[in-house]
C-alpha cells in the first residue's frame, strides 16, 4: 500500500483535524493514527473499508494513487460510487489542466474516471483561467465552425448537469458518443434531456438523456494550432462561411453593401 501513509495524512489535513479529532471521527485512537501516518503499521482491510465511506474514495485510489497534489476533497460520481477528482497543482501551487491528445481522445470514456489514465496526460498552466477544474479537449471536424479541425477547447468541469444554461458551448462525454462538443440547450424539466446542437446547420440536433451523460465541461477558452489565412480573414469570405452554415445574418451598420 505504497501511498497509505501519506494519504491519511493529507486528507487529515484538508480537513484542518488534529490526529485526536480525527480519531474520534472514525472510533479510533489517537495512536492508532499515528502509527498509520508514520508508516509503523498498514491499516486493515476494515479500516480501509472505514476510510473509503468515510471519505467517499474507492478503496484503490486511497493506496494506488499519491492524493497530495490535490487541494480539496472534490468528487465526481460514477455510477453509484463517487471517486476523487483532482485539481492537480505545480510547485509554486498553482492549477494545472490536462490535455486530451487527439490520439487519447477516443480512450477517453474508458479512462476518464481511471486515475492512472488522467495522471498520464500532459499539463500546462494557462494563469488567466476562472477558479474551477479545468481540463483541455481536441476538436476534429466541422460541425462547431468557426472553430477549427485541430484545435483545444479548454472548459471547467461542471458538477450537475442542472447547472448547465440554454445556448452555451460544452464539451460532453456520453456513454454512446464519447467526447463531442456542442452548443446545449437545457430540456431537463421538459423531457430529461440536453438538446445538443452543431453550429454548422448541416448537422441535425439530437437529445440526449441525462443518464447517458458521463461528464459535462463548460466552454472557458479555445486554442487554436492553425493560423488563419489572410483569404479566411477577409469579410467576404467570413460572410460566405456563415452563409453556408445557413446561419442567419442581420444587418449591421457599416456592413450592409457585404450582406
């Protein structure tokens, strides 16, 4: 049990707990604990079981992983059991985000609740990013133009599907899907589903129940790995991309002799 020692020590201490309270907690001793973080002794099965519901991780997460380079005890739910999510930070204590590769990608709904998986992938900082689990996605294809084949979509993780607003981007992982990104349109009270929508408007829109959704991040920002030729740059050629998305433009000021 490589990581038990420090494990205890850690989550004790998200919890701001003395050894004494926390044995208190869980019916304990104050030196059983002790002997516990100081590697004197490994705890048995029963009260690893004890720690697990106490703390709401799976058991192997608790002694296979290394939980210290998280800074809460937040959770996701998977099926009927909850496993930590980690928001993992660098030396100077600062939120990093995994990248999705787009060779990884197609993996991703097997190995997104595996931490072993997750600790795989590749981390950078991006400092103006709003507080939350963040976490970065590939995009292939055009269905959410202008967004291009190629690029990230960086967005935070988000707790309950009911905190998701009508007509914003997320990324979504569906039992059925895997990962696709989507402009969403919350049906929840109508018929327990999410409308997802291309904003390419050869593409159909299609529900998706709530029980399917594995995961949902919220859009924060887009990388970009291609640059824009000057030709796509040019209004004309913007006007004619909306015009073949059938997405409908109004006049604008200044714009009317394009449109």
């Amino acid at each position: 049990m490589k990581f038990i020692q420090t494990n205890i020590k850690h989550l004790r201490a998200l919890k701001s707990f003395s050894q004494e309270r926390f044995a208190d907690e869980l019916g304990w001793t104050r030196s059983i604990v002790g002997s516990y973080e100081e590697g004197r002794s490994e705890p048995p099965i029963d009260r690893l079981v004890e720690l697990s519901a106490y703390f709401d991780i799976p058991i192997d997460i608790l002694v296979k992983n290394d939980l210290r380079r998280t800074k809460n005890t937040s959770f996701i739910e998977v099926g009927n059991k909850r496993v930590l999510f980690p928001v993992t930070v660098n030396d100077m204590d600062e939120d990093l985000i995994e990248i999705v590769p787009t060779k990884a990608s197609a993996g991703y709904l097997q190995g997104y609740a595996d931490p072993e998986y997750i600790e795989q992938l590749q981390k950078i900082k991006l400092p103006f990013l709003p507080t939350g689990t963040h976490r970065a996605f590939p995009i292939s294809g055009d269905s959410m133009l202008p967004v291009k084949d190629g690029s990230f979509i960086v967005a935070k993780f988000i707790d309950t599907i009911d905190e998701v607003k009508s007509g914003r981007t997320y990324i979504v992982l569906t039992k059925d899907d895997g990962l696709v990104y989507k402009r969403v349109y919350n049906k929840i009270k109508e018929n327990g589903c999410l409308e997802l929508r291309s904003d390419n408007r050869l593409y159909t829109p299609y529900d998706v129940k709530t029980e399917d959704i594995v995961e949902i991040w919220e859009f924060t920002c887009c990388i970009n790995t291609q640059e824009y030729s000057a030709e796509e740059l040019k209004l004309s050629s913007i006007l004619n991309m909306f015009q073949e998305l059938k997405v409908e433009l109004k006049s604008i000021k200044g714009l009317e002799p394009y449109i």
